[in-house]
C-alpha cells in the first residue's frame, strides 16, 4: 500500500488582475502570496479586507514542482451576504 500525502493551500486571487491577495494588499507572484490552511480562514480574510471579485486557489500535490490548482470562483453575492450576517 503506498501512502501519498498532499498538502493543501488555499490563495486568494483576484479574477480580473490575476494577482494574489498579501498581507492586505495585491502581488503578481504566487510565492508571496498568502496561504490559508482551509477555505474558512481564506473566506476570513476576504471578509476581513472587504474583497470582491475573488476566486479561491486550491494548490495540492506532493512534491515541489508537480503542484496542481483548482480555481473556485467566490460570487460576490457570498461575500456581501456573509459581510451582512456577521454584522447583525
């Protein structure tokens, strides 16, 4: 039996620039980007900085260089809807 152990990251991305949420802030590069250890930190911080047009990044795999994403789009009307709960 062979145990594969992937490791899974959450980015924030913004859809139209393609740039990766930072620290509060939007960079080109991957490598700096934020990583979140699950969808419900990544949300957070989306709410936390107020991002809108964003999709969530799902990078996974098991070495260095074969790392594989999958893009899932956030709709705003999320965003806004959980804003507004956390608030009443």
């Amino acid at each position: 039996m062979v145990l594969i152990l992937w490791r899974l990251n959450y980015l924030v991305q913004n859809v139209k620039t393609r740039e990766y949420f930072h620290q509060g802030w939007w960079t080109e590069e991957p490598s700096l980007a934020d990583i979140f250890q699950d969808a419900g930190e990544a949300m957070a911080a989306c709410l936390q900085h107020h991002l809108a047009e964003v999709e969530l990044i799902l990078q996974f795999g098991s070495e260095t260089g074969r790392i594989q994403t999958m893009h899932l789009h956030v709709p705003d009307q999320l965003l806004r809807s959980l804003s507004r709960s956390l608030n009443d």
